[in-house]
C-alpha cells in the first residue's frame, strides 16, 4: 500500500487505512508499524509544511504526496446480503 502510493505519486495513506491493511483498528499500531519500517531503513518519513506526512522509498527513488495521518479509513464497499 506504501509502495504503491509511492511509485503513484499519490498521497500517503491515514494511520486508519494502514491500520485496517496490518488487520487492526489500532492507529497506534499502524504507526509503530511505519516506525519500525523507518528503523529498519526501509522508508523515510517526511511531514510538509502543512502536516501532511510523506513516505519515501530511497531505494526506488520515490516517494508519496502528502497525506493526513490522521484521516478515517476509507469505508468498506456495501455488499449485498447474497455475496
């Protein structure tokens, strides 16, 4: 999700949608999550001026527009009750 955002240009997913994507509800969890990655050196955070955080990927060179960390996950698709 990260990667691909990134590779996109399009903005960094919400701690909400990270979380929901790890199998959690737990915000907390989906930043300790990327804090990990950024320890391992596998990405490096940014927040811009207006404090909307970027995730780059040095090793591809690239890098997500800035997107509000603390943004509601997307709501599910409605399903039908026969699916």
């Amino acid at each position: 999700m990260l990667a691909k955002a990134a590779i996109a240009g399009d903005a960094c997913p919400s701690d909400a949608m990270i979380a929901r994507a790890y199998g959690t509800h737990s915000a907390r969890r989906a930043r300790r999550f990327l804090d990990w990655f950024e320890e391992q050196g596998l990405i490096v955070l940014h927040t811009d001026h207006s404090g909307m955080r970027i995730v780059a990927f040095p090793d591809l060179d690239r890098q997500s527009a800035g997107g509000n960390p603390d943004a509601p996950a997307d709501q599910p698709e409605q399903r039908d009750a026969a699916e």
